[in-house]
C-alpha cells in the first residue's frame, strides 16, 4: 500500500502531531516557494566539514555558508570514523572538496564516556555493537587524533589543507588545533 503525504499524519485527528509530522508540514510550505538553483552536486567552495551531530551547532550560521557551498558530514562527536573516512573519499574523488575542516566543541556529550557504553547496551539488547563509541577525555588531543587519520588516509589525495578547530559553545568561537 503506498502512503500519501496527506494519509502520513495521525488517524486521529485530535491526536498530538508528532515532530516528523511538523517537519512533513514545513516541507510543504517550503516547496511553495522551492525553485531549484540549478545547483550541482559539487560544493562550491571544494570544502568538506566534519562536525559533532550536536543541536547546537549551527555550522552554515557560524562558518558564513550558503546552501551548495560544502559538504557537511556529521556524527556523534565529530570523530574521523571509517564511515567518515568514506564520506570524504567519495566528497574529493567523486565531487571535488580539496579542504577539509574538523569541527569538535565544548560540552560534546562524547566527552567522558567510556567503552562500558557498549558493554552496557550488549547487556541491554543481547548484542555488542559492531562500533568504537570513539569517546574522548581532551578535545584539542581528539581534534589533532582526527586531522591524523585524515592526513594519513590512502584514499583522500588531497591532504595538503586539512584543518581542526574546537567550536565554543556559550561564546560561538572557533578555536584553531595545531
């Protein structure tokens, strides 16, 4: 059975909408006004940000970016990961990013947690997770770890601008890793 968008909300009508319900709404006040660029693929700008998932990090406000301008790659903690690692493959070979840009921040949630997340949703689910939680206890060290896995990477061939930064989250600040 195929559903339509007008058939995606609650049966209920009295019932609350949910959020992906408001978000359903907003896209379709957004396509009202919609007009496509024309825009490619292809950041404009040649950059890739990899950046922490947080809700608090508005990386297109705080970075001056318009829509096109880079790809964003986002996860928990910002972590260069082997998924990131293909993010980035695919971002310079396939799309033409010669930057890259890590963005780590204060208050991170990964900050402090251990391993004994795993452990405890193994105990939880009945499976260990296939994942490194990839928490941390320094940012500047995880910020410089990060920048090392991307500048020692064999399938990214563009290495040369690779830079790290930790985003403060009460004063909006960046601050460069060396």
């Amino acid at each position: 059975m195929t559903v339509t968008p007008e058939q995606s909300s609650p049966q209920d009508p009295t019932a609350t909408p949910t959020i992906t319900d408001r978000f359903v709404a907003a896209n379709r006040e957004y396509a009202v006004t919609f007009r496509d660029g024309g825009m490619d693929a292809r950041p404009v700008q040649q950059v890739a940000v990899v950046a922490c998932m947080d809700a608090r990090l508005d990386l297109f406000a705080a970075l001056g970016l318009e829509l096109g301008d880079a790809h964003i790659i986002r996860n928990a903690g910002g972590v260069v990961t082997d998924d990131t690692i293909r993010s980035l493959t695919i971002s310079q070979r396939a799309l033409g990013t010669r930057a890259v840009v890590l963005i780590h921040h204060t208050g991170c949630g990964l900050l402090g947690l251990t391993e004994d997340f795993r452990r405890e949703l193994e105990l939880e689910v009945g499976q260990r997770p296939q994942w490194a939680v990839e928490s941390f206890v320094d940012l500047d060290s995880d910020v410089r770890q990060s920048m090392q896995r991307v500048r020692t990477s064999p399938f990214l061939p563009h290495t040369e601008d690779v830079r790290g930064f930790v985003f403060d989250v009460h004063t909006g600040l960046l601050r460069e890793i060396h």
